[in-house]
C-alpha cells in the first residue's frame, strides 16, 4: 500500500509542476526511474506548440495584410474570413496531431515510469486500445 501511495504522490507532483514552470524532475524522488525523459517530453511539446502558434499568426497576419489599406471593416474581409481563412485554416488538424504526436509517448512513458516504481519486477507491456482511443480523443478536444 505504500508503494501506491508513493505513487500516487508522485502523479500529484507531475501535476502541480505542469501547472506551472519548473523542472519536473527536480520535484520528483531521486530513486524513481525515467524522470528526466517527462521533462523533455514536455519541452519538446511546449517548443513545437509554439512553432505551431506562431504558423497561426503568420496564416491569419499574412490574409490581413492585404486589406491594411482600407480605413473600415468591409464586407470583402468579413466574406474572407468566413468564406476562406476559416474553411482553409487547418490548427485544429494540426494541433490534435501534435498532442497525438505527444500525448500517447507521454502516457506510456508514465505508465513505465509508475509500473517500475510499483514493481520492478513487472514491466509495462503497451497501453489498451481503448485507452489509446481515449488519448487520441483528448488531443482532439484539446486542439
């Protein structure tokens, strides 16, 4: 029982440390396996994000800067929002691929990481399908 309960402290630790800017492993026991590879999981994820963000601008700046001579808001831009830039913009697509891309190695690296904390003698195999579909659907809500 105390073996769980480590655990579970430790789940709580990633959790609060995600929420705000430190180093995972810094709050996280020194014995416990497989620290070091969450906090680049994180990073990697926070970096492409923000490439992805940043894409973002640049699609809807770029579309706006062909109407920075007009003084008003006319129905010519509001038309290409809706009609263009919206139906065309593909972040969602590509931010539910990006969470996929990194939730799922995530998920499995935890579930390594607590299986070799509770028992090393037993090792994490793979995660269900059922719970890979659960993942891929929280990339897309997220996205």
């Amino acid at each position: 029982m105390e073996s769980i309960n480590r655990a579970l402290q430790v789940l709580n630790t990633i959790l609060k440390a995600t929420d705000t800017d430190r180093n995972i492993s810094d709050d996280l026991p020194n014995d416990m396996p497989g620290v070091d590879s969450l906090q680049d999981f994180f990073e990697e994820y926070e970096k492409k994000l923000a490439k992805l963000l940043r894409k973002q601008m640049k699609y809807y700046c770029k579309a706006l800067s062909v109407y920075e001579a007009e003084e008003v808001v006319s129905e010519a831009i509001l038309t290409l929002f809706e009609e263009d830039l919206f139906l065309n913009d593909t972040f969602e697509s590509d931010m539910a691929n990006l969470s996929n891309e990194v939730l799922l190695p995530i998920i499995i690296a935890l579930c390594q990481i607590i299986m070799e904390y509770l028992d090393p003698d037993i090792l994490f195999e793979e995660l269900s399908e059922q719970t890979e579909a659960d993942v891929t659907t929280w990339g897309i809500t997220l996205a």
